[in-house]
C-alpha cells in the first residue's frame, strides 16, 4: 500500500511539465509523500524496497521543485 502511494511522485515523469496533469499529480505527490511512511510503519509493511522507492520519489519531488522554480524565475 504505501509503495503504491510512493508511486505518485515518481509518475510526475510521465506527464509534461506545467500542464494541469502535472499540477495535480505534483500535488498529489507532495500530500503523499508526508503519509506514506506513516502508513507502512502503522500496518507494519516497512520494507527496504519501499524505502528506496521513497527515497527515489523525494528525489524526484525535488527535481520537479527545482524546475518550477527555474521556469518561474524564482530561482535564477
């Protein structure tokens, strides 16, 4: 269950940037990054997979992030 929430950020990569796809899975991504390791330690299903996949996701919400900010000038 919580790798699948974990999934969210990582299809980011599917959808083109700034499109209204895009928005919503990145909101998406941000609300389920903060309750799925919640969810794998409370129905007891932490696993070294689900750990690297978040790890991988976080990785990807950055980047995004940082694109973001890149294209809307915030970060030049």
């Amino acid at each position: 269950m919580a790798n699948i929430i974990t999934g969210i950020s990582i299809a980011l990569l599917i959808f083109p940037a700034f499109s209204m796809e895009f928005y919503a899975l990145y909101i998406a991504a941000g609300i389920s990054d903060m309750i799925d390791g919640t969810v794998a330690r409370k129905i007891g299903t932490v696993s070294e997979l689900g750990s690297k996949l978040d790890t991988a996701a976080d990785f990807v919400f950055v980047v995004c992030c940082l694109i973001i900010m890149h294209e809307s000038g915030f970060a030049e």
